[in-house]
C-alpha cells in the first residue's frame, strides 16, 4: 500500500528522459477509460505485450484514472478510480460519487491479412454497476494509417441506440462485490463504431458513434448529449505520453493524458553506472609454475588480507563481505549485495574482484550471496573459465553452461567472518508517499532503523510521520472484527505513529529450508509473534512455505499499547509458490485470516528480469460479501517498478503499489516485514538466469 | 494534484541515512541528465574539460600530441558528438589481440585487432560480439557473419545476426591530432532483415589506425582513432 515518492520523480523522469523513436507499427490506442478503443468506447485491438499505462481522463464534472496493464499479448486488465463531483446537483446524494472498478479484455483474434483483431471486454466486472458493460470489437487497419473498429456493447455500452436483447434480460445489478455473471452479455445490445486515422507520428484524428447514453450522469444533469457522435484528436509525446482533446456528443469536451510505460525498454537506454573492473589474467602455468604454488595457505596472515582486500574491491559496488574461506585451490566468499539490482551482476562483480585479490592456485570460486544473513544459493565459477570467455561472443551464455548454482550448504568452519559487519547499526530517514488509490493517500517521511546483532539476527524499527494527506477519512461499518477497516482511525490517531518495532531471526534449518521468527510489533495494526518456513530448492520453480502467526490488535494511537481493541488471533497459511516460466509467477495460500475467516488467496504476478513486477490477486474466505462490504471480496491489483530500471544507476529499491477496489476486514493477512520467498528466489536458478547476461556488465 | 507535487519536492530532497549503498538516485540521475544535456548543447566545452580532445580551438594539435606522447604509453581518442563524448582514453587491461580502453569517469571500450567487440558503462552496451579480421575487411565483396549481443531493456540477453561484406573506399589520407597517415578506407556494410549497419575502418598498413563503428541503437556510432601507439 505504498508508494515512495520517488515514483512521482519517477514517472516524471520516465517522460523527461525518453528519447523518442517512433512507433514503426500501429499498437492501439488509450480511450478515456484508460482502455485500449478510440474516444469513450473499445476497440478490438489491444497494446503491446507488457505495455503499462496510467491514464487521467476529465470529462465534464467526472474525472477517471486508471491502471491498465498488457498482461500477455492477448490478455489486459485495468483497475480505474472515477470520481463524479456534483452529483447531488439535481438528485439526492453525496456531493461527491466515487465508483473503483476492475476490466478485464481477451483479445480472441489477432488481426489477419483479412481478418479484424476482435477483443472481448468485460468493463467493471464487479462492482455497483455505475460502469458495468461488456462488448466484443473488431478493429481491422487499412495500410498504415487508417483504423476501422466495429463493435456491440451491452450494459452501459447498450444504453443508446439499442437492437434488442440477444441473449435476454438483465438482471438488477447484486451490489456485493463479486463478479456480475449472471448481467454479462444479458440485457440490450446497442452497436458502436468508430475511425482512427493516423495523421503522422505524433497526430491522430479519431471519431465515433457511441452507444453510451450516459444515462445516470444525464439524469443528474452531469452531462449533456445531444448526439452519439464524438470526435478528438490525440498527440503522442515520445513512447511515454500522449494527449487527447475531444468533443462529445456535441456539447462536451473531454482531455485525456497517458503515461505509457514499457517495462521491457528502459529509459536510460540500458544499465549505467561504471564498467567492471577487467578480469586479472593469471601467468602462464609453465611460463610461471611457482605461480601456481598453493603454499601461501599457510601464512598466518593470508585470510585477513586476502578479505581485507578483496572487501575494499567490493565496497565501489556495495557488496559486503560477510566472510571468506578457501584452501588452496578454492575460495569461498559469502556477499551480501546492498545496491546492485541483478544478482547476476553482483556474482559477476565478485567473480571479477575475486581474479584479482586470489593467489593463482585457486581455480574455484564459490560464491554465496547472503539474504538476511543467511546464505541462500552457491554459484560456483571456475576461475579459467571466467579468463577465458571475458571476451568471446555471447559469453554469458558460454558462462552460464559452465557455472553451477547449489545449495548454499552451511558456512564453513573456518570461514572468517567480518568484526565491521556485526553488531552494526543502520539507518534512514526516507520521504515517503502511501497510496490508497491511484492519486490518493498521504505523504510522509519514514525513519527507520536496524540493529544487525549476529548474521540473521535483526533488531528493527520505523516510525512514521505524516505531512500532508488527501485521504477520504472514512468510518468502518463492517460487522467484522475492525482488523483492517479502522485505518482511517489508525491514520488519524496514530500521527506520528510507531509503525513497526521487531526482532527478526532468519536461520537455514536444513538443506532446502529457510526460516523466520519475527516478534513485536509487526505492523500498524498487529503486534505479535509471525514464525515462517519455505522449502525451496535451488534449482526448483516449485516451493511450499508454512506461516503461523499469533497476533494482538494494536492501539489506533501508534504507540506501544493495546487498550482499545481486546482482540488476539492465530493465523496461519499454507502457501505454494510456481515459477511458470516466462515470468509468470503463481501462489496459492490457504488458511485462516485476520478475522478468524478461513479461505485461500490466489494471486498471478508477471515478473521481469530487470525487476518490474505487475500482478493481480484474489481472496475467498468464508466471510459472506454482505459482511465484507462493498467490495465483496478481498482483491486487487499491485505493481513494483524498479528505481534502477527508471534511473538506470545501480540501485535495489523500487516502488510498490497495491490497489483495492474496496477494503474490507474479510481475506486480511498480517503485513510482517521480510516474508521469506521473494528475496530468496532472487539468488535461485529462477531468479539469476533471466538477466544472467548482466554477470558481465 | 497537490499531494503529487509535493511527492516530487520530497523526492528531490531525497533521502539521508548510514545506508550509503543507495545514494539519492533521483538526484544522480537529474546530474547525469543535466551533465548530458550540457555536453550536447556544447561538445566543445565537454571536449576542453576532458582534455581539449579534438585537440580543438584554442589548442595546438601537435602541442597536444607531445604531452600524450611523453606518458610513452598507447592513447586512443573516442568520441561520439550525440553521446558528448570526447576523450583520450588509456589502456585498462590487454590480453592478446584484445585491448579495453577506459575513459576516466568509467566506460569501457574493448577491441579485438582493433574492432569493437565490448563497451561497458555506456547505457546501451555492446555486451559481446564477434568481429572481422583486418585481413577480413581487406576482402571486399567476401560475406561474413557478425553477431553482436545485448542486453534489452527487461535485462534479457538479445543477439542480433548480420551479414556482412565489405567495400574499399579508396585510399585516404587521414590526419589525427596533428600527424598524417596514409590509409585504406573500407567500408563494412552489415545488414538483417531489412536494417543496415555501416562501420568505416581507416586501415594503415595492417592494422586499424581510425574507425567508426556502430556500437547498439541506443548509443549509434562511436569514433575511435589510436593517436599513440
């Protein structure tokens, strides 16, 4: 539920630094529901695959943001925030209305030579029904300018110009939440039409006949509409903003701005920051056979150089050493990365300082990167390997086929460790932004600190203080126990608040198997014990974790106490985690949640290997929709966009959002620090070999 | 509206902490832009502060020349004017054919017999690629193979296959920081599937003397010419 500020710069900068290449082919274009269509309605056409988007649209007193996201080629999905100010204008009501809903669109057919790409969409699967409508669309082009859409609309896009009821009537909307099955494609059908005309790169004229009437807006004279007719014209800035200026139904007009983002193209271009140092070349063994002697294991002082040096190769990069072991002809060398965003890279760095810092008899170099203290995979790099493929074509592939990645396995016994590293303190003062809805929350600055007692054993902290909010303050009504819906108390109350205060303990308990024990408290709201087990192999895209948790809810004031709430909980999750290949990732959980409801979360995220993450979840729980509220049932979707993938420079932070279309107390989990899977999967075989390439960079 | 605008102030200020592994990279960045837009506005100021690389107004050539030729050891000259980039550029590391050269704020360029094989610290880096012989680009109107290798913008490995042959232009004779040498111009034209890279070698004797060579998309055509050997 937060957004550091920096995803504001972020964006900004997205748009700044973009140079801008054309767009050879014709991608569909962004309506104003943040879509892919024309002016009001869809289109058959959808974006390129993996294409986000974040979208303003004003039309008149009602402005609509959204999140769209290209999932696969055919799939998209958008999550919109719409807002109607003057609602009570002519009829009762709220001064103001505000409407979230989900879209999700399936294009069936990609365009042919002679075929039209025909799309089907469902807008607003789930909520009230102020949005609700399904279509299909074709939209077929005709050489490189002109695009010809033609589609049928049910629901609030069969509302003008109707043609009967095909597949029956429509049900009154069942305002709880769940998806409206039983209204899709049900009721009357009305067909919709449009042009788009491609003036050159950066101009496009569009024009269509809509078969929206806007018959809630007209009836509370929002909107006026003398014809089904609009037309606009857009101007795309760059690969990364557009613009549209429209005129609908003869007597409004309506502006749009996209911000278009490609997580696969980065807008620096590439990775900056500085080159590697080269790899040290050893001598010849038979020019230089003393070279080669493995004598030197035995100085007394060769370990505290040797990771003395080798930690001042690493420090440019922000890599640790955590400790170091070896013999003769093989060292191991423990790291953990603080900066660098691919681990690969981080490998790659190490592999490198290590040419230089290793007497010649050492061939093998093993290198375990460390998570919360604990190791979590070996690469093992034989060092002749590494001389002799640091120039040849393609060799990170070559590299690859001759590097394994293992179990971490125990740190040796005679590994020498760092006096620096531990105990050691940490800490940060961080302005941040959380974010409640697209352009909805607060901002603040976070202090936080950490106390790094003994490898895997962490004490840690961070207190809150907010400065500026535009958030709704709201007051929970649900007939649950208040776990997660008293936030507006918790944000109110709770100025500045502790937000978290725990000890942390990640250990290896055996091969495969990390673990955790957080205790104190683990979030705003709950304060407790969390302990956590993962099976994970290595080179394995399957793992299965165990979670339980006892918990007591928090006082709204943020300080230490309990007072308020006489509520305590177990929880509990079993969960299974699949790596699907390509970047999709898979879990399932299943267990008991914050309110004592039973269910299971399903949740789909695309990853990409430089660090961009977008995904959807769901959770069914025994919670009916009536007692959950709104919403009906806990969903959403969320998305991390890495600062390095913006930036370009090296950097391990990122931005991270998750939107609700409603919030309910139902299909709450605890939101404790360091869940286990993630940043252990990041030095797995599934997490290193996507962007292995950057072992060289 | 408001709150975003705020967002970014706090952004700009960044963030402060013990942690200096993440300095505040929205100000890295906004430097690196604003060192970048500079440079392009005007080349010839970036070329003075790294050395008066063109050996441009104001320097004498040949002046220059000496003060390189004192250190007694090579000098490469690199410079592309839509990257603001000038410089005379030292060894960092030789093994065999292969020599990498590093400009003092950290990009590397890696040639094999004097073709570009590797750069690193650019943005848009050639991560690795196989590259024409001398003897090769002597052969006009012999095909051959080049495959270079990136890295996408998601961080994926991308290889690009070109075929290529090669033309003689003539014989040029070409000046560098104040020394004329007699040289061969040939021309590498690569193509794939409808997209056409253009490399020109400046040859002398049997070794490249001046280049310009096609680095990725995102960074063009870079210059490279050995002032000393």
């Amino acid at each position: 539920m937060q957004l550091s500020s920096r995803l504001v710069a972020v964006l900004a900068l997205g748009t700044a630094l973009v140079s801008p290449p054309a767009l050879a082919e014709m991608s569909g274009t962004l309506n104003l529901n943040g879509a892919t269509g024309l002016i009001d309605m869809p289109s058959g056409d959808a974006q390129r695959d993996s294409t986000f988007s974040f979208s303003t649209t004003l039309l008149g007193p009602i402005t609509r943001s959204t999140l769209s996201f290209q999932f696969s080629e055919r799939l998209s999905g958008s999550f919109r925030f719409q807002t109607w100010r003057d609602w009570n204008s002519e009829l009762p009501g709220p001064d103001k209305e505000s409407d979230r809903s989900i879209d999700l669109r399936y294009q069936v057919l990609k365009e042919g030579k002679y075929t039209p790409a025909l799309t089907i969409g469902l807008q607003d699967l789930t909520a009230k029904g102020l949005f609700g409508s399904e279509y299909i669309a074709a939209t077929k082009t005709f050489g490189d300018k002109l695009k010809v859409t033609a589609g049928l609309g049910w629901g609030r896009l069969g509302s003008d110009g109707g043609i009967g009821s095909p597949f029956g009537s429509r049900p009154p909307v069942d305002p709880t939440g769940t998806p409206n099955a039983d209204q899709w494609f049900r009721g009357e059908a009305a067909p919709f039409a449009g042009v788009e005309y491609k003036l050159n790169d950066s101009w496009t004229l569009k024009g269509e006949y809509s078969s929206d009437a806007y018959v809630v807006e007209d009836r509370r004279g929002l909107i006026e509409r003398d014809s089904p007719f609009n037309f606009g014209v857009e101007y795309q800035r760059g690969p990364a903003t557009r613009f549209g200026a429209y005129s609908l139904g003869g007597k409004e007009f309506a502006l749009a701005f996209h911000i278009i983002l490609d997580p696969k193209s980065r807008p620096t271009g590439g990775v900056t920051g500085r080159a590697p140092e080269p790899v040290k070349a050893r001598p010849a063994r038979a020019a230089d056979p003393e070279a080669y002697d493995g004598g030197w294991v035995t100085q007394a002082d060769a370990g505290s150089l040797l990771r003395k040096n080798l930690a001042k190769r690493l420090a440019v990069d922000g890599i640790a050493v955590e400790n170091l072991s070896y013999n003769a002809t093989t060292v191991q060398v423990r790291i953990r990365n603080g900066r660098i965003d691919a681990g690969s890279q981080a490998i790659g760095r190490t592999a490198r300082a290590l040419s230089h810092v290793m007497p010649a008899s050492v061939e093998v170099f093993e290198i375990v990167p460390v998570v919360n203290g604990v190791g979590v995979s070996k690469v093992t790099i034989r060092r002749s390997d590494l001389e002799a493929l640091e120039y040849t074509a393609d060799n990170s592939t070559l590299l690859r086929e001759r590097v394994t990645i293992g179990e971490a396995g125990p740190v040796p016994d005679y590994a020498l460790g760092d006096e620096n590293l531990y105990p050691k303190f940490r800490w940060g003062l961080r302005p941040v932004v959380r974010l409640g809805e697209p352009i909805k929350g607060d901002i603040g600055l976070r202090l936080s600190a950490a106390y790094d007692l003994a490898p895997g054993l962490v004490l840690s902290g961070s207190i809150y203080k907010e400065i500026a909010s535009n958030r709704d303050p709201g007051t929970s009504k649900s007939p649950l126990p208040h776990v997660r819906t008293d936030s507006g108390r918790y944000n109110e109350f709770g100025d500045p608040a502790l937000e978290r205060l725990t000890l942390a303990w990640f250990a290896r308990p055996g091969e495969n198997l990390y673990s955790r024990v957080t205790f104190g408290y683990l979030e705003r709201m709950h304060a407790g014990v969390s302990g956590e087990v993962l099976w994970k192999p290595v080179d394995s895209p399957l793992a299965l974790g165990v979670e339980v948790n006892y918990t007591k809810q928090r006082d709204t004031d943020g300080g230490l106490g309990f007072g308020e709430y006489d509520y305590d909980i177990v929880t509990g999750h079993v969960s299974a985690y699949y790596d699907f290949g390509n970047g999709y990732l898979g879990q399932l959980d299943v267990g008991r949640y914050l309110a004592g409801d039973v269910g299971a979360t399903v949740s789909v995220d695309r990853v990409f290997a430089n660090g961009w993450r977008v995904g959807a979840f769901a959770t069914v729980t025994d919670v009916s929709p009536e007692d959950f509220g709104e919403a009906g049932f806990d969903k959403g979707v969320r998305l991390t966009i890495p600062f390095n993938w913006a930036l370009g420079t090296d950097n391990r932070r990122a931005v991270g959002l998750t939107f609700r279309p409603g919030s309910g107390d139902g299909g709450a989990r605890v939101n404790v620090e360091d869940r286990l899977y993630d940043p252990i999967r990041e030095y797995h075989s599934d997490g290193l070999d996507p962007d292995w390439g950057r072992v060289w960079r | 509206m408001k709150l975003l605008v705020a967002g970014l102030a706090l952004a700009l200020l960044g963030a402060c902490g013990s942690d200096k592994t993440g300095s505040s990279p929205v100000m890295s960045a906004v430097g690196s832009f604003a060192k970048d837009s500079l440079a392009k506005v005007s080349p010839g100021k970036k070329a003075a502060a790294t050395g008066a690389a063109k050996g441009g107004k104001g320097t004498d050539p040949s002046k220059r020349r000496a003060e390189l030729e004192k250190a007694g050891k090579p000098v490469l000259r690199v410079s592309s004017k839509a990257m603001g980039l000038a410089s005379f550029v030292k060894i960092a590391d030789a093994k065999g054919p292969v020599l990498t050269w590093a400009t003092p704020d950290g990009a590397t360029f890696s040639q094999r017999n004097g073709v570009l094989i590797q750069t690193r610290g650019l943005g848009g880096d050639l991560m690795s690629a196989t590259g024409p012989s001398v003897a090769q680009l002597m052969q006009p109107g012999q095909k051959y193979t080049r495959i270079y290798y990136f890295l996408g913008g998601d961080d994926q490995g991308v290889k690009r296959t070109y075929d290529c042959v090669t033309t003689i232009a003539g014989p040029d004779r070409i000046e560098i920081l104040g020394r004329a040498h007699a040289t061969t111009h040939v021309v590498e034209t690569c193509a794939r599937s409808g997209v056409k890279v253009k490399n020109d070698f400046w040859i002398e004797g049997s070794r490249i003397r001046q280049s310009r060579e096609w680095v990725s998309s995102g960074i063009g055509h870079i210059e490279f010419a050995r002032v000393v050997d």
